[in-house]
C-alpha cells in the first residue's frame, strides 16, 4: 500500500472532505480517497504519527476556478471614456436593435 502525508494548514473543520488525485488539464481522475472529517487543532483527540512517506502541504480552502480567475488592471483613471464616437456607436446599436424589433413586430401581422 503507497502511503502520503498530508499536512492540513488554514482548512476550515468540517466533516465532508475528500482527497481527489487528478490532472485537471487532461481530466483524468487518478484516485479519490474516503470521506474524512477535519478537526480542530486544539480539539481533543489523537493526534496520529506520521508514517515514513512523503508529505504535502494543503493550505487554505477549496477553489477549485482559480486556475479560471482572471484579473484586469484598470482603464486610465479607473473609467473608459467613449467620448462621442463611442456614444455614435451606442446609439447606432440600439437604434439597429428597435429598428429590428419594429420590423419583426409588423411582420407578424403578416
């Protein structure tokens, strides 16, 4: 049996975790471990020793969409000017947008 030491820092307590060993890029799921509970630190209970294996550090709680997350640094003085070409083009698109809306509106009467 091939055994891993995983060491939990900042994870909240609860009693519904599990361990997924995959490659998210490829969607491959390598192993999936047995529901366990996590406890506080200063809580009463054994505190087992480690085995001789290897050993990982899980910090924090889960995320799994970070690898998604995509920040964008702001625009020049926090807000984008359209000055009056943008403003031309806002109004050609809504004017379009009616314009299509009245055209299929008459044309159900049809």
């Amino acid at each position: 049996m091939n055994s891993l030491n995983v060491v939990l820092q900042d994870v909240p307590a609860g009693d519904d975790f599990f361990l997924i060993c995959l490659n998210s890029t490829a969607g491959i799921t390598y192993s999936v471990s047995s529901r366990f509970s996590v406890v506080d630190a200063n809580s009463t209970g054994s505190n087992p020793s480690p085995a001789s294996a290897p050993t990982v550090t899980v910090s924090g709680t889960p995320n799994p969409l970070t690898q998604f997350a995509q920040t964008f640094g702001p625009s020049a003085n926090s807000a984008a000017h359209l000055g009056w070409a943008g403003i031309g083009n806002q109004v050609t698109a809504i004017s379009v947008a009616v314009g299509a809306a009245l055209v299929g509106g008459v044309m159900m009467f049809y």
